[in-house]
C-alpha cells in the first residue's frame, strides 16, 4: 500500500488534574533518575473503530464518550500517580527535583483524515511524529486522543524519561485502564526512595567507572559535516516467532569445547543486531575500528533481597515508580564482529551482562552516583568517542499492551516512539499483537545502518503493514 500523506488537526486542549485536592510537596529524584537526561518518550495506542465494540456490548462509545470516559479515568488516576501530575524544578544544587503540585496533564482531543488501515506505520517519522504523538509543553505527561476518518481512536502519551522508566510507565497505563473500566487498581505506585539511598560509607567497583561517566569528563563536541547517511531515522518492523527461534538457535550453537550456550531471544536478537550492521561496516571509508553495543537492564528484581520470602521493601521495589535502569555494553573491533560467529557475539553480550545482573551493581551504581553528585553523568555508551558507532537494545518484552483496554477492546497496534537527538542508535523490541511470539520492533538507527538491517539476506525484520496488523 502506497504511504498516505495525512493532516492531524487539533480540536481542543486543556489540562486535567487529579480529581482530589493534595499538598503540594517536593519528591527528590533517586540517584538513579539523575543519570537520565532530559528525554521525553512516547508511546501510541490503536484501537479499531470502538462503535463496532459498541454494538456488540451495548455501550455508546461515541467520541465524545470516549473523551469523557478517558479524561475522568486519568483523574482518578493521578491520585494515586501524582508525579505524572507535577513539574521538575531545578533546586538549589542545579540538580533537578519533582515540584508535586497537581499541575496537571495536557489532554489534547485531535482528528486525523485518514483511517487506520492507510497509516504507514512503518515510517513513523512521517505517521506519528509530530501527528498522534503530542509535544509536552509543561509538566511531566502529556496525552492526546485522535480520532480517525474510519472511526478509529490513537491514544498517545509523551512523559519525561527523568520521571518514569518503561516499567513506571506501564504502572501507570495498566491502572489507568482498569479505572476507565471502573475496575479496582491491581496495583499502586510506591515512591518509596529510600529503597534507592545510598550507602553510608558507599562503595562501588571499578567497573561502574567503564559504564558510567561525569558530562564534564568529556571532550568538548565537535562541528560535524553532516552526510544524508548520517541522518537518525525510525522504522518499525515485525520479526516472526520462527525467525526469533532460528537466531536463538544459531546463537545456541556449541561452541569450541563442544559446550551449547543458553542464550536468550532478547540475547540472540541483539546478537545478530550487533554483528549485521558490523558486517557492513568499511574501515577504509567510515574510519570505524570498534563498535559498541549496550543491553538495559531492569534492576528492580535485581535489588530484591536473597532473603527467604518476600519482605516489605521487596514488594516496594516491585512497584517501584522511577528509574532502575542500568545500561551495562561491550565495545569490539568492526572485524572480530564480522568475523566472529553469532554464538560467540551472543556470549559477548552475556557477558557484559552478567556485569549488570547482580544487586551488588545497582547498590554501587547508586553510591557512584553520590559521590559524582551534583556534577551530571550519563551512561558510558552515549558518550561517543568518534572511533565507531553504538547502539542500545531496551527490551519491551513485558509491554502490558494487551492490558491497555479502556472499555473498547485491546489496541490493534501499540509502539514505543522515541526519536531522540543522540547518535547513538535504539531498539525497542516488543510483543506484537498477534499474540503467536512474533514481535514488533521500534528501531531508532543512522540511516546507513537501518539500510544494512533490511539488506540482510536473512530478512529478519519486515516492514510493519496494515495487511500484517488485519488492519485492511
């Protein structure tokens, strides 16, 4: 199907609230939010036309409706999810800090002229940016809902990466949902940062000094010449369940003492990320020696105790609204990864890991923070070193999309969007809606190695299609 150029247009905005009065009062970041920049994050939700459901059920689920029933939910929501309705304020250290004032969330309500089935989802560069994705003008969460020519309704949200992690912001979503179905909260938000105090007197390997560095630490930037191929582009693609498990097979194979690996799907796919753009990759012309690939990595189960059963401070953690994020990343010669084969680049990211799955690295990773502080630091990886290229996998594996049913059925389609500014590459994989162990996978890369990703002979990501989500 041919790309079909569109206009979304605005119809009204306006800021909701959380439905109860609360103090105004001021939540410290962790330790752990301070290494994230200011990144906002979205995430679109797509639901086919909610008055078929309607018939069905017997509900009015006209647009209005739908406004109506999204807008009291989000109230009731940020009740208890009361930082999405703050601002972050910088304190007197310059280090930024959440003002929780119930300032509010912006709600946009939008139409777009065109339906579901001729969006071209995968170029959303040109489908979502800037059109179902809204731009966060004040506070921490902005919200918009559009409503398309053939009935169809996108909910997208924006929220500053500085607040919430992915897994926050699935907290937030789920619960959303279930009070827009008038269901009761299966779960509630912890704010609960002594979980992620410092130790006294903290300690910290050395290692943490590989992955992490402070921003003034770095060289200054250079002025770039910028080349078309250097240009960050975003494509979303399906990757089948039989291709998923060829690749963890290939990446399972036995290795020279006749020993077989166990390596994850997330671990082989990120293998054959890795060592597909390293294989097109010439020294000669780009002047690339190394080539580095990080994995982040969730540290909620990580920072659990040992200890036999499951305390009070264990069930924090696992409600736990913020970041827990560490972004542990091998850096290898350009022809060791093409020469090597997919077993051993899989081993590598084991590897690396490894570094990151322990409680003991999050602990240190929180003390390294305090005593860098108030100076800013940021993950080792984005600090490129102009010797070669670098690219973050972020596993949406657990992505509750299914979940995220406001009365009106599951989303046909639901991706992360996250065209950040940086050169270091994104890739987000993600459960697709088919539910048979194919994924979707959002893909944030420099053009010339997106070019290398669909050139592979190999075919493993396809391009997203209306046809694929039974959108025609």
């Amino acid at each position: 199907m041919n790309p079909k150029n569109f206009n979304v247009r605005v119809n009204k905005s306006e800021v909701v609230a959380a439905v109860l009065p609360m103090q105004e009062h001021w939540l410290p970041l962790s330790n752990l939010d301070l290494l994230l920049p200011p990144l906002e994050v979205g995430v679109i939700f797509c639901y086919l036309n909610p008055i078929i459901v309607s018939e069905k059920i017997n509900i009015n689920f006209e647009f209005n409706s739908i406004v109506k029933i999204l807008k009291t939910s989000l109230a009731e929501t940020l009740v208890s999810y009361y930082a999405f309705s703050g601002e972050i304020v910088e304190n007197s250290a310059g280090e930024p800090e959440l003002l929780c004032n119930n300032g509010g969330v912006s709600f946009i309500e939008a139409f777009g002229d065109v339906e579901l089935k001729e969006i071209n989802f995968y170029n959303p560069d040109e489908s979502i940016e800037g059109k179902f994705v809204p731009k966060k003008k004040h506070g921490v969460l902005a919200v918009q809902a559009t409503q398309l020519k053939c009935g169809g309704i996108i909910v997208g949200c924006t929220f500053d990466h500085r607040v919430a992690d992915a897994y926050s912001a699935n907290l937030f979503l789920v619960s959303w949902s279930e009070l827009a179905q008038c269901k009761p909260l299966s779960q509630l938000p912890s704010f609960r940062r002594s979980s992620l105090f410092p130790r006294h007197p903290g300690y910290y390997d050395d290692l943490i000094d590989d992955l992490y560095v402070p921003i003034s630490t770095l060289p200054p930037m250079k002025p770039e010449i910028l080349d078309p191929n250097d240009q960050i582009i975003s494509r979303i693609y399906y990757v089948t369940s039989d291709k998923i498990e060829h690749l963890q097979s290939l990446a399972n194979c036995h290795d020279q003492k006749g020993m077989k690996s166990q390596r994850s799907k997330l671990e082989s796919f990120s293998a054959f990320v890795w060592k597909t753009i390293a294989c097109g990759i010439h020294k000669e012309t780009s002047g690339f020696n190394n080539f580095r690939f990080g994995i982040v990595v969730d540290g909620r189960t990580r920072l659990i105790s040992n200890n036999v059963g499951v305390n009070n401070q264990d069930k924090s953690l696992k409600r736990y609204f913020g970041n827990v994020l560490s972004i542990p990343f091998g850096e290898k010669k350009v022809d060791e990864l093409k020469e090597k084969s997919l077993n051993w680049v899989a081993n590598v990211i084991r590897e690396f890991l490894d570094i990151a799955k322990t409680q003991e690295h999050f602990l240190g990773l929180i003390d390294w923070v305090e005593v860098h502080r108030p100076e800013p630091s940021m993950a080792k990886i984005y600090a490129m070193n102009g010797d070669g290229p670098a690219v973050v996998v972020s596993s949406g594996q657990h992505f509750p999309a299914k979940k995220i049913n406001f009365g009106w059925g599951q989303p046909a389609f639901w991706s992360y969007h996250f065209p950040w500014a940086g050169k270091a590459g994104y890739v987000m994989p993600m459960p697709s809606p088919k539910g048979n162990g194919d994924w979707i996978v959002y893909m944030h890369l420099l053009k010339w190695q997106m070019e290398l990703i669909e050139a592979s002979p190999s075919h493993v990501l396809e391009p997203i299609t209306a046809n694929y989500l039974n959108l025609i």
